[in-house]
C-alpha cells in the first residue's frame, strides 16, 4: 500500500510517500528555518503564505522522486492538528482536494501520532510500549497496548521541553532554533550551577517552567552585577537536570507497566545526551529503545505516513478542520 502523505503543522513543507506502514520511498521537506531565524521564532502568518505557494511543488517532487505517477498512489494521509491553524488548512485541503480527485481515501492524522510511528522507518513497534514525546509543545509519557491504542501516565503541566530549551537559549542570546545549541554547547561545559529540580513526585507529570524561571534569574542577576556567565556551563548545568528528570520519571514507567519496548519521539529526541542516557539506561534492564534517525525527529511527512498505515477510516470525512490543540486520542 503505497501512502502519499502531507505535513504543514508548522514551518516545514513536506510531502513523503510511505510504503506499508515502514518503507520509505521518497521524502521532500521544504524548511522556513532560514526564513523565522530573523525573527527569532515561527510567524504564523509568514509560516502559512510559504506553504501556500510550496505545497504543489513539494508535491509534484515527491512523486518525481518515487518515479510514480499520481494513479499509483493508494490514500492520502495529512496532519490535521495540533499546529497552527493557518499552516495546517494548507496541507489539509491540498489532501482532501487530491482525494476527492482522484477518489482515494483521505487518513487524517495526528501529529503525535505520526512522531511516534516515525520509529517504524527503524524497527517494528512490540507491544505493549512505554513511549516518551519530547518536543516544542509536547511532553508526554504514552502507554501502548496496540496500534493506535494510546493512554496518557503524564504530561506537562506548563511548559513543554522544548519549550524551555528555546526559551533559556533566547535568553542566552543564542540564535533560533536555540535547542541544538544548548545541547552543543552543554558537551564543552560543566555541571557548576545549582538549579532546582522540577516536579521532583510520583507521578508521571512534568513541569518545566519553574526550571526555566530559574535559569532566566540567575543569568539576569548575573549580569546585574556584571558576572560573566559560562554559558557552556550553565548548558550543561539546565541539561543534566532535563535529562535527570525525563530518565528518572520515564524509566519507572517502563518497569511499574512491564513492557517489551521503549520509544522515543518528537523534535527534542534528537539531543545527542538524552539519546546516550536512555540507551544506558535501557541496557542495564534489557528493555529495547528505538530511537528514529535525526532526520525523522524533526517535523516530516514520511512520519504521517508511517502512522496513517495503522489507522482505520471507514469513509473520507472531507468536512475535517484542522485543530490547534488536539488531545491525542
């Protein structure tokens, strides 16, 4: 079953086709990145206006790529939501306009979802899995029983990871997307700064906003008294603490539920430490870790087709909107 699939959530352009569920045939991502560094984030209304005029091209390469025409093409999958609104009804009509053509069906699918089964293009998923989804508006611990069988442990409570990441590194002055380089720079420094440990309990929550407050005070009183700051350290100081309480909350997920398997997903499950951490962590208890490859992590179609291949739609449902904040269900 060959799947062309469509992900607008937010910056990126991207159009992949996916076969049975694992297979990879061709990807194109068209990045803005270049285009909101100047502003020091994603704008909305300049993320949508891009899409509008990429998405055929993105579309008509993808298929050029495959060396497939349009009629071999099986369903049509797209991200429906959470994303931004403008960026989403981009991708969206362009799927149901293509299924209603060609008279395919249309897959909606949600973008936590398609981060999840981005581990498919790696290894097959066993069940029942611990999955944890670290992003710029994610962070949750997911039980799996099956396919598309999802119950939520924990989520955050404010801030998500990523989140916290942009907004220490913005402070730091570095420049967008400011993650990577806290996570670049965190390798040169080291653990000196006392920072308070977030939502340190028993339940599979999260929170990262005090953390993040804390960091933001420290450099302001820092440079109040005209202290230099080592940012190196400080980076490795904000990281250690991240990596610490994602380890320390998702690994008891996985021994109090028993299960065969753990995940990893999203855009923050490409920091080079948290990746090292669990792998260590999973190897002292025998659990396998599957983990996509940098270029899955991030914001992609070929994971929307991974996750379409496993969904059930009984008709096309052409009068689907897209959705800011969706609850993965």
């Amino acid at each position: 079953m060959n799947i062309l699939a469509i992900e607008t959530s937010c910056d990126e352009t991207s159009a992949s086709i996916i076969k049975d569920g694992k297979i990879e045939v061709s990807t194109v991502i068209n990045s803005q990145m270049d285009i909101h560094k100047a502003y020091g984030g994603v704008v909305p209304e300049i993320a949508s206006r891009h899409h509008v005029e990429n998405i055929t091209l993105v579309i008509e390469e993808v298929l050029e790529k495959s060396k497939m025409n349009i009629e071999s093409i099986d369903a049509f999958a797209v991200t429906y939501g959470p994303g931004l609104i403008g960026s989403l009804l981009i991708g969206l009509e362009a799927a149901k306009t293509l299924s209603l053509i060609y008279n395919k069906p249309l897959i909606p699918v949600h973008h936590i979802s398609g981060h999840i089964y981005a581990n498919n293009l790696v290894g097959s998923l066993k069940f029942p899995l611990i999955c944890l989804v670290i992003s710029g508006g994610h962070t949750e611990i997911l039980y799996m029983k099956d396919n598309y069988k999802y119950k939520i442990l924990g989520s955050t409570l404010d801030d998500a990871v990523g989140e916290a990441y942009d907004k220490v590194a913005r402070v730091l002055d570095f420049e967008y997307p400011g993650g990577p380089v806290v996570d670049k720079l965190s390798e040169k420094g080291v653990d000196s700064y006392v920072l308070p440990m977030p939502l340190d309990d028993d339940t599979y929550n999260f929170s990262f906003s005090g953390l993040k407050s804390a960091v933001i005070n420290l450099i302001n009183k820092e440079r109040m008294k005209k202290n230099d700051i080592r940012k190196e350290d400080l980076c490795a100081s904000f990281q250690n603490i991240i990596v610490k309480t994602l380890v320390k909350k998702t690994m008891r997920a996985v021994k109090q539920y028993k299960v065969k398997q753990l995940l990893l997903a999203g855009g923050v499950s490409a920091n080079k430490q948290i990746r090292k951490t669990f792998e260590e962590e999973c190897n002292k208890i025998n659990i396998e870790l599957l983990v996509p490859p940098i270029k899955y992590c991030t914001d992609n179609a070929a994971m929307i087709g991974c996750s379409a291949f496993y969904k059930k739609v009984k008709k096309n449902d052409y009068k689907i909107n897209p959705k800011s904040v969706e609850r993965l269900k």
